[in-house]
C-alpha cells in the first residue's frame, strides 16, 4: 500500500516467517513431486492449491494448475462432459484458489494471470468478477493489476465504455490522487472518440468537461501530480492534428533552384512530415520532372533508429545526362500518389493529398578537384552581415510562404483556441497563488499550443513569457533542469524560426568568395545556450550551420538537413561518438567542427545502451571494420568512431579538445578519412 | 412513592463504590471501577438506563422533562457518630415548551427513541470510540455514518460542507481558488501534525507551526492564511465546531486558540476514513445515544457491579467527625456503607453550596415527515453565528436523524437542536431562528412553492450546564453543549483519577490480539 512505513520485525514476527518457510518448503517438495510424475488427483491439487495460498508468487504452481486443468478436461467422462455443471465446478473450484491467493497478496502477478486465462475459458459470471474488483480496487485503489484485470473484464464481457466511465469517475470523485483512474479514464475515453460515440462527438463539449473536471482536482492540490497528467493527456487531444501532414520539403514549394553541373547533375529531394511517417516510396509518391514520371525511386527515412519510418526522407534526383541543356528551366512535381499509403506510426494514414512543384536550372561551373583546398575559417571575422538582396534569401523567403499557405489547412477551429486561451486564464490564476513547478510546467504548454494554433495571424506571442517560465523552472526543479533546458531551447529555436526577418538576424555572409562547399551563407545559432535542436523544418536550405558555443548534448534532427556542407558544433556537451550518429546521413558533409566537446568523458553512453558493443548498437555492425582494423588490437575500440565518421567524406576535422582524442586516435582518422586535408588545424600531406 | 415493600433489599451491605445515577459519566466510572477490581453499586432512582444521556420515547421524553420529583425527606436523625444529609433533586430542565401539530404521533410514541443531549454525534477519531474500543463496550453498540455537513444561511440555502479533500474536489459551490485555498490549509495543518508526531526533527522543523501563532487566537491565524471569510466560517464553525462568534473581538467569551483549533481539525480528519465502511467523519449510534450509557452499563456488570434501578437514595450518611462520607439511605429505608459515592449532577445534599450564575443550554427536538435534503437521510447542519440575525452571538447546530437509525418510525424524521446561552430568553430566541429557517408550521394546506420540512412536533427546553466536583461525594457534569462527547470523556476520567489515583482507567490490554483490532480498525461495527 502506499504511504505506509514498513515496521521492522519483532521476534516473534521473525519466528512465525521461519514457520512459514519450513512449511512452505514441505509443501513444495510435495508439490514438484507431483508436477514430475504428472500426478493431477484431487488430492494433488490441493496441495498445490495450500501452496499457493501461502505463496502466489510461485509461477510454477500456477502453471501445475493450467496443466492439471487441461487434463481433467481431456481426462473427464462422457456422462461428466454432458454436465456442464461439472466444468463449472472445475472453473469455479479454480476461481475460488486465485482469490484466496489475491487474499495473501493481491499484487501477485502470478494469480491475476491465472484468473484470466481460467476465465477467457468462459463460464464465469461477470457479477462475481466485478465484486471481486470492487473489493480489491477498495482495497487499495491504485492496484494496477485490478485495474488491468477491470479492462479486460470489461472486454470480455462487452461492460460499455460509458459505465466504465462512471466508476472511473466514483473512484476519482473517492480520491482524485488516483493515477490508475486518471489513466483508464484517458483510455475509454480515446476508445470512446475512435468510435465517435453520441455525446463524444464532436469532441468539444466533451473536452470542455473534462478540463472542468481535471481543474478541481489541480486546483485543489496542485501538488498532486496525478490531475496534471490527464490534463497533459487533454491537451494533447486538443492540439493534436489528427493525422501526418508534410510539412515542409527540400527544395520549397514554388523555388527556382541553380545547380552546378559536374559529371551528372544530382540533387537532394527532401520531405518532412509533423510526425515520424512510414510507407513512403514509389508508390506513394510521384516524382515527375517535366513530363517523365520517375519509377523507379528510392526514399529512404533519415532517422537514427532502425524502423523504416522517419519524420524526413529523402531521395536523390538526377537530371539524365542526354537531357542536360544548360539554357533550360527544368520543371520538378513532386505529389502523393496514394498519400493513405503513409501512415504514422500508430496507423493513420496521412488522408489529405499534397503536391509542390519547384524549378532546377543548370549551370556550367568548374570542379573544384584540382584546386588546392584551403582550410576554411569559421569565426566572426569570417563574415559580415548579410546582403537581403542575395537570391538565397529568395529562397528563404519561400519557406515561409510555404509555412503559411500550408497553415490555413491546419488552421485549428476556434472552440480550441478559446478552449486553451480558457485553460491559460485558470492557470495564470492559480499561479498567482500556488507557486507549482508542474502548474508553470503546464502554462508553458498551454502557451506554446496556443502560438502553435495562432502562428500565421500572431507569430510566437507568448515566446518571452514561455522561456521565462522554462528559465524559473530549471531554478526551481533542479533535478528536471536538463528537460526544461531542451524545451527551452525548442521555444527558443521556434522564435528564431518564426519569421524570415527573425531568421535573417542569424544569417551571415562569408566574407570570402563562397566556395561550393560553404555557400554564400552560414546560419549562426551559436551562443545560444541550446541544448537540443528542433523547428527543422524551416531549416532544410541549410549548408553552412554554426552551433558552436551551445550546450548540445543531442545533435537529433540534424540529419534532416541534407545541404549541410560545413558544420560547427564545437565547445557543446557532446558526450560520445554515438552522439554524432546524425552525422551519418549527411553525405554532403565536408566540414566539420566537433573540438571541445566532451567525447569519451563518459566511457559508456547511457542514453543508448547499458554495455558499450557493437553488437547492441542500433545500426548494423559494419564486417568492413574488421577488415580495416586488420587485427589491430589498438583500433578495435574505435568502432564507434568507425561507424559515424566512415562513410563521410570529410575534408577538414577539427575534434581537439576531446578526452577520446589521443594520438592513436588520430591515426586512425587519418588513416580513415582519405579525403581529409586539415586535421586541427594542421594540414595533411 | 411505592410501598417500601416493592424496593427489594440489596445484600452485600458494604461496597467501595456506589454510584447514583446510569448517566454516561456514571457509567463510565461504575465500568472503570468494576474493571480496576472494585466492588461497585449501581443504582438508579427512574426506570430506565441513561438519566440524562438517555433516549426515550416521545412520552417518557415528555413526563422526564417535565418531572421535578420530590425525594422524601427523612427526619435528619442524628446517631452517635453519623450526620444524616437529605438529598434533594435540582431539576435541569426549565422552560419546557412542547408543541404538537400531528396527534397522530401519539401512538407512535413507543417507537421513537429520542435523545435527551442532543444534537450529539461521535467523531469516528474521538476520545469516546477510543474508550469504547478500549473498554469492549464497543460490541454493544452498532454505528451509521452521518451522510452530509451543510452550512446554512439566512435565506434558506444549505451548503456543502467542503471538509476534505475530495470533498473539496467534488464541491459545486466553491471557487477554484476558495478550493485551492481551503485544500492548502488542510495541508497546512496536516503537515504540522505530521511534523510535531514525526521524529525526524531537521526534516520536519519548517512544516510546524510556530509557537506564537498556536497561542494566538484561531481566528487571526486563519486571516494571517489569507483565508476569505467563507472559508474562515466554515473552518471554525463547521469544521471546529467552535460555539462563540470568533470575530467578535473583546466581547467573545471563549476565544478558540490555534493550537486547538488545529487539534480539531486533526480529529475532523483523522475521523475520516478511520474505518473502511463509514464514509465521512461522523457516526451515530443506532437507537440513539442512550445506548452509550447502557454499554458501559453492561460492561460494568459483566465485571461485577451489581444495578438496581427505580432505588432513589434519600440520604448520605456522614462521619459526625470528620465530615467525611460513609453510606447512603435508600428509599427502602436499607443503609449501606461505601468508601466513595459519585452522584449525578441533578442530585445535591443540602450542605453544599447552591451554585450561583450556572451557565444554558437551549436544546430543542423536532418531527417532520420529510428531509431536508431529498437524497439525504442523516445529515448536520450549522447555523454560525450571525448567519440568521445579526445579533446571533453562538452557532448553532441541528442534527438531522433518519428511521434508519431506528431513533423514529419509517418515513419521519427527527432533529435536534442546540445553542449555548445565557439566558433562556436569548437560547429560544435562537431555536426559534433555526426552526424558521428549517421548517415550515403550515399545518393544513402547503403551497406549493414550499419545500421546507413540515413541523409535526417539537420540544423546546433549557438545560443548566453543571461541572463535575469533587466533595465528600463527587458529582459528574451534566451533558454540555459539545457535537462530541470529548470534554465529558475529560473530565469523567479526571474524576476517576481523583477517586482512585493508583488504579489504570481501562487498562490496555496486553493481549496482543485486541491492539492489533484496534489498529486496523475492524472493531466499531458499522452497520451500512
């Protein structure tokens, strides 16, 4: 139960325990007997059953049980098979040792399973079952397990969801500390909603009583974390866009892009949903350029884990080589085919047809190869402010045109922005009296769902407010800091996002004359104290990136931005080569800067697995290594290294200033990297 | 006066203690007594259990109030070495006013089992299911829980009262910030109780409230909370129980302070949830609060003490010498001898002083055929001061009873009233507020609008408030104007250590078994 002190064992406490035990052991040794030689007597069974009664933690009592019953089943007469009498005496004697079981402890996992599979055999009355329930859920009302038990009671016995409803509402009403109740309450509720069941649709009143109700639970205790929770869950099912959407591409909707010409003309075609998507391929999706349709196209996901889905995915394009014509304008569609085909990842299909279109010229530049690679420099001196004038802000420009011809689809109805400007009124109210960290916690979510549902009208009103209330928690709740910093840090890039103008602002221009490799601007987020990066969406043009200066532990999302040639994110708090693991899908990446961070300090990298090897690593172990390593004992613990770094091509490294950087070390990326002319400063030969 | 035949002879003739009158503080001493070894006598000059703890019914309810029996007196004979004192009866009932609009009700007089003391209720935490659970009296009596709490006002509305956590959560009437408010509040004290019970001193310290502020009136601590004036009522008058208007300043005569204001609010919440099957924090005996006495009773004489009933005692006999007391004189003319003698407060001997200036209590007890909330059978309702004139100086309190508690016949209802004052002026003055504001008096035809409980019956009586003492013979208090029987519990076992200082009052068990009863509660039935 919860909340109450243990007491420590008296004397006598400790002798009855060690009664218990020898009696324990004698039945047992009587019990596995019996299980070995398959003896099922009825004899037999109560032994087991006085066993059980003594202990319901022992699985394979329970499971003597299931046998035993099977076979008296199979075993019985014919007369015995036509009384169905004498099956339910058998189910009833079975329900009545799983309750006498629960009476010792009715957190036996091993008891509760057995009632279930003894009453999906059917023949068991929904009445008993229910008494049971409400006897342990009195009992201790938080007993999961009863709970569970009540969910799938009340499936099997088609209980309607709205009754459920109502004893969820009993058992709140009782004690609304209540995170069970809370729970199935959010539970019928979406069942409820996926049926679309009168009085549950449209979901505006219901929501609107649900947030009352939830309300004076937080109100009364704000302290009491569970009302928070299903407030979380109700807000969720207020802004949540019922289905994936793409919501932004490489290239943009409506662009002119330039391409230079080398041996073949190829380019990055990149699509980016609100929420990680599968099913996007061929069929899915035509890509037609001019008036070719191409068939045979493969899109890969761009995400870290291995589950064929991904909030970006990407393919390359390529103009043929007969069609190449440097005077002309060529004409890209891009469109969902079949858009139901993808999903996300809980299965609902992205239902709304989407198309853009985009223009690629060609031009006629000389490769760089025979020129000498200078190292390129990127630090303030490096730039200067930047010309608006330049045709890549054109193209910036297009992102947010984008952004907004795409809103007005989205466009959230009203009842949810009155709802939620309704929920940030309350709260503003209770944190005039309560300072709550989960009541500041919920303020900063409902006010950045409610930029989120207003950003086309009013961009990002609440942005100050919000960060201000990130920055008080990190003090307040010093445990959660790392959290709120990474919120902090996703409100933060929001509003840097937010408008071309505010975008602008962290745009610079190299000084020097762009090569191919920087382009003509570098995107600056640099002493920011980031944390994490996000808003990726309206970044996808990126090529030049600066988050030196942040405190990145998390590099996730970077792996969108298939442009990016030259990156910085040196003096961050990268932890291991893992963290880089973005880094390997950015095949256009020919600069890097990852100096000062903090590779190695920890030897095991927590936030993927417990027991650093390749063999529990999320990719694919690479046999090619062994093969590079030869045998060379020093270079096999740099596989991690191996599997970020070796498919790049990199030609300029900067990673001093790191404790897994040693001589060794170096030597293997030197030996590695063919490509790579400037290794910390120095150059290659 | 019977025949002395009638009056049977009591053999054995010399016991450590007699006491007179079956009232719950007598019981409780006669049980106490019996239990710690002594050889107790119990008599009682009326026919029933109880005295004035009883519950009786509409008739006998009737003839007690209105009785002022003469003991007769003997002839003060002097003997060589005894003083012979009469003793004389000081009613405690006055201005009793009954009114009955249903004649009906006579014949069902023998099924109502009405309160003397009311309104009374038991706090599931409180000292008396304590003593009951302690004494084993408990498997005498059975408990209902009491349904609801309203605060009332003056145009009629009753309001919830908000008194824990989930009622809080569950109120319609409060703000959200009132619930915060109140809820915080409750934490408030919680904390503290926690802290001043914890060991754990470093932890605790800041949760406790400081010793300035327990010294200090409840009232100023509730303001310095920011508490608005609801709450605050509610708090104090509902929730406290307190009796005097608290923001009356100067001229309030018992100024509640926060340290105990908080231990009633400690006791409020303990009480609910103390056992699994009475939902709030109040429960109440069925057939009334006579059983009490009558538990003790039979616990007493399940330890020895010998009862007689209808045995008036007329005279105490003192040492000529020393003054000291020696026996008592029964109406049968039978004299028997005892070390100590307790004596019920509507006893004195002429000898000692009448006592000047005693405090009032205005009790009323009333009949309807309807509740006054539909759903509700047993309920409390709390007028605080001020809320139905403005010169109200006390709350006032009415407990609303239902046939369930078999205190009734079916379909009637039974409430008591009760207001301290210090006059009988001013005491009926305040019944009759609240009996305006519950009930309507229409007798014939109700119009429709009203949906006020009709008045069948009603008994309206002023009940002297007397302290136990300590004498030659010590004489228990008379039933006081408390929801709870707490105070009496008090002093009742300030009396017995006074009687016998080296005896245990109910010694806990060392039988391992019952402790653990105790602890988790199984014991008091509830009957549900």
């Amino acid at each position: 139960m919860h909340g109450r002190p243990r007491k420590s064992a008296t004397p006598v406490d400790e002798n009855a325990s060690a009664l218990k035990a020898a009696k324990i052991r004698s039945l047992q040794t009587q019990f596995l007997q019996n299980h070995h030689n398959n003896i099922y007597t009825k004899e037999a069974l109560e032994l087991n059953a006085k066993l059980l009664e003594t202990n319901p933690e022992y699985m394979t009592a329970w499971n003597y049980r299931k046998l035993a019953f099977e076979h008296n089943l199979i075993s019985q007469s014919d007369a015995e098979k036509a009384d169905s009498d004498h099956i339910k005496s058998i189910i009833d004697e079975e329900l009545r040792v799983v309750e006498n079981a629960l009476r010792t402890n009715f957190k036996s996992y091993g008891a509760w399973h057995h009632r279930k599979w003894v009453v999906s055999k059917g023949n068991s009355s929904t009445e008993r079952e229910l008494k049971l329930l409400n006897m342990f859920q009195k009992q201790d009302t938080r007993n999961f397990h009863a709970w569970n038990y009540r969910r799938f009671i009340a499936g099997l016995k088609n209980i309607s969801d709205e009754k459920e409803l109502q004893y969820t509402t009993d058992m709140i009403n009782d004690n609304f500390s209540n995170y069970s109740a809370w729970h199935n309450r959010s539970v019928l509720l979406s069942n409820l909603l996926e049926k679309k069941a009168e009085g549950y649709f449209p979901k505006e009143t219901f929501l609107t009583e649900e947030y009352e109700f939830v309300r004076n639970a937080v109100f009364t205790d704000p302290d009491d974390q569970s009302g928070w929770f299903y407030h979380l869950w109700l807000l969720d099912q207020t802004v949540k866009v019922d289905m994936p959407v793409m919501v932004s591409s490489w290239p943009p909707c409506d662009s002119d892009i330039n391409l230079p010409v080398a041996s073949e003309v190829k380019f990055p075609v990149v699509l980016y949903f609100n929420e990680p998507v599968e099913g996007i391929s061929s069929h899915t999706v035509i890509v037609q350029i001019e008036d070719d349709v191409f068939k045979d196209i493969t899109w890969s996901p761009l995400s870290t884990n291995k589950f064929g889905c991904g909030q970006a995915w990407v393919t390359h394009l390529s103009i043929p080589h007969e069609k190449f014509n440097f005077s002309k304008i060529y004409e890209v569609k891009i469109k969902s085919e079949d858009s139901r085909g993808i999903t996300s990842l809980s299965g609902v299909p992205c239902s709304r047809p989407w198309s853009f279109a985009f223009r690629v010229s060609v031009k006629d530049v000389q490769p760089d190869e025979g020129q000498s690679f200078g190292r390129i420099m990127l630090t303030d001196e490096s730039f200067c402010t930047i010309d608006t004038n330049l045709n890549k802000t054109n193209l910036l420009k297009s992102y947010f045109e984008l952004k907004t011809s795409d809103d007005d689809q989205i466009t959230s109805s009203k009842w949810k922005l009155e709802m939620i400007d309704n929920e940030i009124a309350h709260y503003r109210e209770l944190l005039t009296w309560a300072d709550c960290k989960i009541g500041k916690l919920t303020l900063a979510r409902l006010l950045m769902a409610y930029d989120s549902m207003t950003s086309s009208a009013t961009p990002i009103a609440h942005v100050e407010e919000v960060l201000q209330l990130y920055s008080e928690l990190m003090k307040l709740d010093t445990p959660h800091q790392q959290y709120y910093k990474d919120e902090y840090s996703l409100v933060l890039l929001k509003q840097v996002t937010s408008s071309m103008e505010s975008l602008l602002k962290h745009c610079w221009q190299y000084k020097s004359t762009p090569s191919s490799i920087t382009g003509s601007i570098c995107l600056r987020l640099n002493s920011l104290s980031l944390s994490r990066i996000g808003s990726i969406e309206r970044l996808l043009w990126v090529q030049s990136l600066d988050l030196s200066h942040n405190q990145l532990h998390s590099i996730e999302g970077l792996e969108a931005l298939q442009l990016l040639s030259c990156l910085n994110l040196s003096h961050n708090k990268l932890a291991s080569f893992t963290a880089l693991d973005p880094l390997r899908f950015l095949k256009s990446l020919k600069v890097l800067n990852v100096s000062h961070n903090e590779i190695g300090s920890h030897t095991i990298d927590t936030r993927r697995y417990q027991c650093s090897s390749p063999m529990s690593h999320t990719i694919d172990y690479d046999p090619k290594f062994e093969e590079f390593a030869n045998g060379d004992a020093k270079l096999v613990n740099f596989w991690e290294a191996y599997t970020v770094f070796g498919g790049l091509n990199l030609m300029q490294l900067d990673i001093v200033g790191n404790v897994a950087v040693d001589e060794r070390f170096v030597s293997f990326l030197v030996k590695l990297l063919h490509g790579l002319k400037w290794l910390d400063g120095e150059e290659l030969h | 006066m019977a025949e002395t035949e009638s009056y049977p002879p009591i053999d054995p003739t010399n016991f450590d203690l007699i006491v007179v009158g079956t009232g719950l503080p007598e019981s409780i001493i006669a049980a106490a007594a019996s239990t710690a070894g002594k050889t107790v006598l119990h008599l009682d000059p009326n026919p029933f259990y109880g005295s004035h703890y009883s519950s009786l019914t509409l008739q006998d309810l009737v003839s007690f109030l209105n009785s002022h029996s003469e003991i007769p007196k003997t002839n003060s004979l002097q003997s060589d070495d005894t003083t012979i004192v009469d003793v004389n009866t000081r009613p405690l009932y006055s201005d009793v006013e009954i009114s009955s609009y249903d004649d009906s009700l006579e014949e069902h007089s023998r099924k109502f089992n009405l309160d003397l003391c009311g309104p009374r209720v038991l706090f599931c935490a409180d000292l008396s299911v304590n003593l009951l659970l302690q004494s084993t009296a408990n498997q005498y009596v059975e408990f209902k829980n009491i349904d609801a709490s309203y605060v009332g006002d003056g145009n009629g509305n009753l309001m919830n009262v908000p008194d824990s956590k989930s009622a809080v959560f569950k109120d319609k009437t409060l703000e959200y910030s009132e619930k915060n408010q109140l809820n915080s509040f409750f934490k408030l004290v919680q904390g503290h109780l926690e802290a001043v019970k914890s060991v754990d001193v470093v932890i605790d310290a800041e949760k406790i409230i400081s010793d300035d502020d327990l010294e200090s009136p409840f009232v100023g601590f509730l303001d310095k909370m920011k508490l608005p004036p609801k709450i605050k009522s509610i708090i104090l008058y509902a929730i406290a129980m307190v009796d005097y208007d608290q923001d009356a300043g100067e001229s309030c005569k018992d100024i509640l302070k926060t340290r105990e204001g908080i231990d009633r609010l400690g006791l409020y919440h303990s009480s609910v949830g103390r056992f699994p099957n009475a939902l709030g924090s109040l429960i109440y005996p069925i057939y009334g609060q006579g059983e009490l006495p009558q538990a003790f009773c039979r616990r007493a004489a399940v330890k020895g003490c010998l009862y007689v009933l209808r045995m008036p005692v007329i005279s105490i006999l003192l040492n000529k010498d020393s003054g000291n007391y020696r026996g008592v004189k029964l109406v049968s003319g039978q004299e028997l001898s005892s070390d100590k003698l307790v004596m019920d407060p509507s006893f004195t001997i002429t000898s000692s002083k009448c006592l000047q200036n005693i405090s009032k209590l205005a009790r009323g007890i009333c009949i309807t055929k309807s509740s006054l909330k539909p759903d509700i059978s047993n309920c409390l309702v709390i007028y605080p001061p001020r809320s139905l004139y403005p010169d109200q100086a006390t709350s006032i309190r009415i407990l609303q009873l239902g046939s369930n508690l078999a205190v009734c016949p079916s379909g009637m209802f039974v409430f008591y009233i009760s207001v301290v004052c210090d006059d009988a002026l001013e005491g009926k003055k305040s019944l009759h507020a609240a009996i305006d504001g519950l009930f309507s008096v229409h007798t014939d035809q109700t119009d429709s609008n009203e949906l006020k409980p009709t008045l069948l019956w009603s008994a309206l009586y002023i009940q002297d408030l007397i302290e136990g003492s300590v004498g030659p013979v010590v004489t228990t208090p008379t039933p006081d104007g408390n929801l709870n029987y707490n105070n009496l519990l008090d002093a009742t076992s300030m009396l017995f250590k006074k009687l016998y200082p080296d005896d245990e009052f109910f010694p806990e068990t060392s039988n391992t078994d019952s402790s653990d009863k105790l602890e988790d509660d199984s014991e008091v039935v509830l009957d549900s």
